[in-house]
C-alpha cells in the first residue's frame, strides 16, 4: 500500500513534506525560529534536488521535512525521498498545480513498488496523504502501470499464454466486460494461421485472447499487444544472455491490458476490444523453419527469413482481425525489436503511425504526463528490404539498417488502409534500479497513449 485517503487515517497523526528550491528556502528560513534555523544550518540542508532534512517542532517532534526540488520531471520529485523517510503518514505540502501534485503523488507510489510474488518485502513503507482532487487518478493510474510490471516481472512458468489469458479474464469479469479465448488447433479452424505457427512447438498451446467492452454504438477502439510469454528465438536460437530477459516479451499485451483497464475505470465512451495473440516461441520437432513459407488471416504469405522475428508473424492476424472490425482506431504495443533499443535507448519508446496527426497526439500526450514517445517514419522505400522472391513478404529484412522500421512496415501490410493505425516498440523494462523506477518490468508509452485517448474520445486533456 502506498497511499491513504482522509477518511483511512482516523485520528493519526500526520507529517508535512515541503519542497524547497533554494531561493524559496532562503525566503522560507528567514521565518522560522533560531533553534529550527541552527538546526537545518549544522545540517548542511541546502535545498539541493534530492536533498532531505527533518525539522523539529519546539517539543522536539518532527514537525516537517523538506525536500531539495528538481528544476524538472515532477513524476520523480517524490520518488527520490521516499526510500530515505521513516515509517508514517506523509501529506504534500505545496503551491503545486493539480497536475504537478498528481504527477509526484503517481511518482511516489511507484517508488513504493515492490514484486513480492517469490521474496517477501522487508520493512514497512511510508504512506502518502492523497489530496481529494487527485486521488481518484492517481490511485487508477498507479494500479495500471503496476498492472504491468507485474505481468512483466512474473516469469515464464507462472505467466504462459494460458496465465496470461487469465489475467485478462480476471481484468474482465472486473469491469463486466466480456471474454473469449481461440486456443491451440482451433487457430487453424478458426483462421489464424499465423499465430498457431508461431506457438505451435510449445507444450503450452498458443491462444488468441479477445476482451470487448462498451456500448455497441460506441467507436470502436482497438488494442492489440504482442504477448510472447518466452521467446527462444526459435530455430534461430538466441544465445542464453539474449534469452534471460525474454519473459518480458509479452509486455505490449501487458501494456494494453493496462490500457483496457485505464479505459473501463474511466468508462471512456468506446467500444473496447482487445485483442492479445499468445505464444511461446519455442523449438521442438514441429518448429516453424527458416526458409517456411507461412499462411496469414490476410491471405498474404510470409517467407521466414528469421525465426526469432515472430512477435510481427503472430501481429499480422490479430490486426488483420481488429480491421475487420472497422474500428475507429487501432493501436499496437510489443517489444518488438532490438533496433528501437539501440536508436532509441531503454527509456523512449518510437511511435509509428499512418496518420501524422493521431502520432503526433500521442507525443504530445507523452510530453504532458512524462511519459515520453519519439515518432519514426513508416518509409516506404524500405519496403524493398522485406520483398521475398517466393512469398508476398519476408518476416526479416535483408539488411540490419532500420530494423525497428521494417518491422513497423511489415504490420502495415496487415492494416488497412483507411484505418488510423499506431505501433508502439516499447521496452517494458528498466536496465537498472533508480527512485521511482525499479529493475524489472516497466510501463512505457502507457500514460501517454491513454492521455491522447482521454483527449480523442473525452474531451480532457
């Protein structure tokens, strides 16, 4: 538990944090008492960013702590402090906008994050007085993105393509949404060709896990994320260091299950459906080969230049579904190459899209709630790089240059035309600890979308 509300703290007794810069310090020392000022002085508190330094009150309680501010990023103004603070009610004591308090109350519950499944958490930690006009939202949006760690974080064994569909139905049955599963040689009847290919050398059957939601006369939203529950790479094995992180490979589904969540708690008026293509990638006797020419929902055929570029061949027939619904936008999340990584770091997912201005919404989005996206180009003359001579396509490009925009142009070719459509290639994952931002499974892009949703649909930015 991170937060509190008014009516959960009773008669306890609560502590004042103060954000300081240094010039309001100085204006906000010359009215405190001598004993107070001496105090802080032989504490060396300057009000540097990250700075921390309990006041006393004159019976010697701590009446305050103040905290040095950043210049930037209010998601993180909190997230530095409270590992430092002791066990107790803490409340925000400011002149921040609402939006920077409910960025910084979201940053400080998700400094008190923890993946406790396997390792219990030791220590109690500090709980923060929520403000009545945020807490609503930040306690919704706290939920989400730890929604996704959490799916990220939970191993392969215990979160299979049949876990997963789990998670979704539990999500479901939350929100009275309904739920519906296509699993193992039911791919083939039910023309998801693509899909079953990919997952069919596991002892885990491959799924295709559908959600809907919201009135029939609703615009139809559509959600698509890349759930590969372990990925091996295939035939074309990834060496064992390359294989370590691969439990997160199904951090787009995990991120649009959190982005269904976003929409249903808020009752956005859409009409929801969510789409998430199971698998495990794995190498057996029936594994799909190198050199396979593969059938898709679209009828397109697919040459497999690489075995371990299965995430776009499992997309193909879950967007190719979500465009025969007719929706009124689409929008993929997957971890979906190494390329986006290496232009763009961990930390910035790219945004692709066929509408510049729907992309553009999106880093705008981003920006607003610090959550930043970076947009890429759908170049059409790298088409050239996917061109099989035996099949409509090749899953793998011919050359390593651009490999997070061929992949992107590889799924255009399973959206139609005239439906905006958005691919997000997001990491899901943080490299290494810092406040706020544990090592493990991370929600990237996720606020961002969901604030350009909240625009489009609802009217609120």
């Amino acid at each position: 538990m991170s937060y509190l509300s008014k009516n959960e703290i009773g008669d306890r007794q609560t502590v004042e944090l103060k954000p300081m810069s240094p010039s309001a310090y100085e204006d906000w020392v010359a009215g405190i008492t001598d004993a107070q000022r001496s105090w802080l002085t032989q504490s060396g508190f300057k009000a540097k960013p990250g700075q921390l330094c309990a006041v006393p009150s004159a019976e010697g309680a701590v009446e305050a702590w103040l905290f040095g501010m950043q210049d930037s990023d209010w998601l993180y103004q909190l997230a530095t402090i409270v590992p430092q603070l002791p066990e107790g009610i803490y409340r925000l004591g400011s002149d921040w906008t609402r939006g920077q308090r409910l960025l910084a109350s979201l940053g400080w519950g998700l400094a008190c994050y923890r993946f406790d499944r396997y390792k219990e958490s030791r220590g109690e930690r500090p709980l923060l007085l929520l403000d009545e006009d945020i807490e609503q939202d930040a306690r919704r949006l706290l939920q989400a993105q730890a929604l996704v760690r959490d799916l990220v974080n939970t191993p392969t064994e215990n979160m299979g393509p049949r876990e997963l569909a789990d998670s979704a139905e539990s999500l479901a049955k939350e929100f009275g949404a309904s739920f519906s599963v296509v699993e193992g040689d039911e791919l083939l009847s039910g023309n998801f060709p693509a899909i079953h290919v990919v997952g069919r050398a596991s002892s885990r059957p491959p799924r295709l896990i559908e959600l809907n939601w919201g009135d029939d006369d609703a615009p139809l939203l559509a959600l698509v994320g890349k759930g590969v529950c372990f990925d091996t790479g295939g035939l074309d094995l990834k060496p064992a260091a390359g294989m370590l992180l691969m439990k997160k490979d199904m951090g787009g589904a995990a991120h649009v299950l959190a982005l269904a969540r976003l929409v249903m708690a808020y009752e956005l008026p859409v009409r929801l459906l969510v789409l998430v293509p199971a698998v495990e990638n794995s190498v057996s006797g029936n594994a799909y080969r190198p050199g396979d020419v593969i059938a898709t929902r679209k009828g397109l055929s697919v040459e497999i230049g690489n075995t371990d570029a299965e995430g776009r061949v499992i997309l193909s027939d879950a967007l190719t579904l979500a465009c025969e619904r007719r929706p009124d936008l689409v929008i993929d999340f997957a971890t979906l190459t190494g390329a986006a990584r290496i232009a763009m770091g961990p930390d910035l997912p790219p945004v692709f899209s066929n509408r510049d201005d729907v992309a553009d919404g999106i880093r705008r989005g981003g920006d607003a709630v610090e959550d930043p996206m970076w947009l890429l180009p759908l170049y059409q003359p790298y088409n050239k790089m996917i061109e099989s001579p035996i099949a409509d396509l090749n899953n793998a490009a011919k050359s390593p240059f651009a490999g997070c925009i061929t992949a992107a142009l590889f799924l255009e070719h399973f959206v139609e035309k005239d439906i905006p459509w958005v691919h997000i290639d997001t990491f899901a994952w943080n490299q290494a600890d810092r406040p706020g931002r544990p090592q493990g499974g991370e929600a990237l892009g996720l606020r961002a979308v969901f604030r350009y949703l909240q625009e489009r649909y609802a009217g609120r930015g």
